[in-house]
C-alpha cells in the first residue's frame, strides 16, 4: 500500500498551520488579513527589471552552485567589511529555507540534540526531524528574552547546534548584546554550533543588530532578500561561516537545490544597492500605530522587529481566540503553530494602514467579550 512506502520521519512533520490560515483566507470574501508573514510592498521595480534583463539576456541556465560571481563577490565583501574574521566564506542559497536545511543537515547526525527557543519560527523543529535531531526547547516567557542560565541547563553532551533567529518571527524580539553576547560565548565555551537566521536584519526598530559572529568566529549565519526586498517568492539568499562548514553545505547543496534560481540572482545583485531604509521606516510606524491602538487591551511583549506581534491571548486558548478572530472576518496566527504553548496568537502589520485599523477595531471588540 503506498502509505506503507512513507518514511517514518514525515509522521513526525505536521503541516503547516500557516498554510492552513492562508487556505481559509482563500475562500473568505474580503477577509482583514493580518496573518502573512511577508511584506505588503511588491519588490521594487529596479529589482524586476533586472529579472527581467536577466532573462533576456539568456541567464537561464543552472549557475555555479556557490552562486553567480559578482553577487557572491558583493556579498563576501560586505560580510568581510563587517566581520574581518580570517576564516568566514559565503555563499548563496535557495532561500533562507534552503539555508537552514542545508546547515542543519550538514551539522546534525540521528539522535543529536537542537536547542530553539520558544517561541520559535515554525520551521525549526521539523527541518530538525529532517536532519535526524531532535529539539530541545528552551522558553522565553514571558518577555521573550534569552535566560542563559536556562540555555546551560538544556545543554547536554548530544547538543549539537544553537539555533538564534533576532528578530524574530513571530514574537518581533530583538535581542540586546548582552544576550546575543551571553549566547555566542556559551556556544564557543561548549564547542557548540551556533546558527543565527538573520533574514529580518534590516527590520530593528529600537536598536541596531547584533550578531552572535561578532563574539564568535564560528557562527554560521543565514540570511537573504526575502523580507526585505519583498523577494519571498524568488528564493535567493545566502549563508556565511567558518569554511569548512560552507564548503559542506555547497557540497550539499550541489546534490539537492543545485544552486539558487539563476535570473533571481541577477535581481539580487540588483537589490544589494537598493536602500529599503524606507520600508524599515514605514514599519516602524506601523510597528508604532499597533502598539498604540493595543497597549491599553493586550500585554505586549517583543515587537522591537520584524513585522509581528505575538499577543497572550485575553480570553481563552490561543486556539479559540484565533477560532472567534476568524468568524469575525480576522485573519491571525495561532500561537501553538510556534509554540508548545497554546496561549498566545501572531499577527502580521505588514499590512496597508486601512487594514490595520480594521484589524485593531475588531481585536478590541473581541478583547471586551472577555471582560
């Protein structure tokens, strides 16, 4: 029977609770959607015209699976201007997506341990099933801060990566440098391999970021133009580290995506002298229009980047507050999509301003049911 053909790992891997939001908001008639994780603006026209030139042009073959020279020239000098690490390489991947699953199963063997911390971007648990691992979550309720004397605790001899996402999807945290610092030295201290998912880089409101390859050398670090050149459909980004860890996961990806899509990359070489400075204005006051509206009915937390609240939910389980917020035309995430908590529901503000005012009339009209 072909159900028996299945392998045992696709048992432990749910579909995507986002998908299933995003199938509901198909059938619904002018639904206040504030559930995509990806921006509201269309990618910058410079950007699809060099795709456009790209194609013309006969770029359309596979490229060198490191990628295409002058965007990996582009990107290995930025990273070595940053950094000036003796041993840190780059490459570009299909996606930040690609990236993870590439360093996750370049790093984990069956039976090692993964810590993430919760809550946790969505894909992090089963790309770690994938590779073989298993996660160890380490909360970060209720203010979403790291608590590294938590991190020491979870850390045991079959703890093989540290797996950092700032900002972060879905909580909008951002993590001050004495946490990423804390971090970076505690992975170095017990020879632990530390991924930081960087792909919400350009969206701090508050305060620069910081990266944990600034206190440690061999932090592998994902990144991409997804998010901030609205490029989510067009698969390109990149990833940087130690070489020998790169050169594994270019091995790996030469046997899997092959390189990322080629005309894309052209666009991207484009996009890395494109300021989005101005999006990351227009989100901050969006970021501040929300917190606004919501302070007075809901208890926030994080919200200092990306494009995402993640809010206890003031009645009820998350579930069934996201249960009302969709009958009455509400579109949110329930938090247990990235969570082993089920008390908290993600909403997305990258939304024009028109449907966020819709957004947080009904939020507070649904908060007062609970009073």
């Amino acid at each position: 029977m072909p159900t028996d053909w299945i392998a045992d790992r696709m048992r432990h891997i749910d579909a995507s609770g986002i998908r299933k939001v995003f199938d509901l908001a198909a059938e619904m008639t002018d639904p206040v959607n504030l559930s995509i994780g990806q921006p509201h603006f269309d990618t910058p026209q410079p950007i699809r015209e060099a795709l456009k030139a790209a194609v013309d042009d006969g770029k359309n073959a596979y490229s060198q699976t490191q990628g295409i020279k002058p965007l990996l020239e582009k990107i290995q000098s930025q990273v070595d201007a940053r950094y000036r690490h003796a041993d840190r390489r780059a490459f570009i991947t299909s996606g930040t997506s690609g990236a993870l699953m590439l360093a996750l199963c370049t790093l984990v063997d069956p039976g090692d341990e993964v810590i993430v911390f919760d809550p946790y971007f969505v894909m992090y648990k089963h790309l770690t099933t994938l590779a073989g691992g298993r996660t160890v979550v380490v909360e970060t309720y209720p203010d979403f801060r790291i608590d590294l004397d938590r991190v020491r605790e979870a850390v045991t001899d079959r703890t093989k990566v540290i797996l950092f996402n700032s900002p972060a999807n879905p909580t909008g945290a951002v993590a001050s440098e004495d946490e990423v610092r804390g971090l970076a030295e505690l992975a170095a201290e017990r020879d632990i391999a530390l991924i930081s998912d960087e792909i919400y880089r350009v969206f701090c409101y508050d305060q620069p970021l910081v990266s944990p390859a600034e206190f440690n050398e061999q932090t592998i670090v994902i990144d991409g133009f997804s998010k901030s050149h609205s490029m989510t459909g067009w698969r390109v980004g990149w990833c940087h580290g130690p070489g020998e860890i790169i050169s594994q996961m270019m091995k790996l990806q030469q046997f899997t995506f092959v390189c990322a899509p080629h005309p894309a990359q052209w666009a991207a070489l484009a996009a890395c002298d494109f300021d989005v400075s101005g999006y990351a204005d227009e989100y901050r006051a969006k970021r501040n229009f929300m917190c606004e509206e919501l302070s007075d009915v809901f208890h926030i937390q994080g919200a200092q980047g990306a494009f995402y609240m993640f809010l206890p939910a003031p009645w009820g389980t998350g579930s069934e507050f996201v249960a009302e917020a969709i009958r009455n035309n509400l579109l949110i995430i329930p938090g247990n999509v990235f969570s082993d908590r089920d008390t908290h529901f993600r909403i997305s503000y990258a939304a024009e301003d028109a449907t966020l005012q819709r957004g947080v009339e009904i939020l507070k009209r649904l908060a007062e049911r609970g009073d």
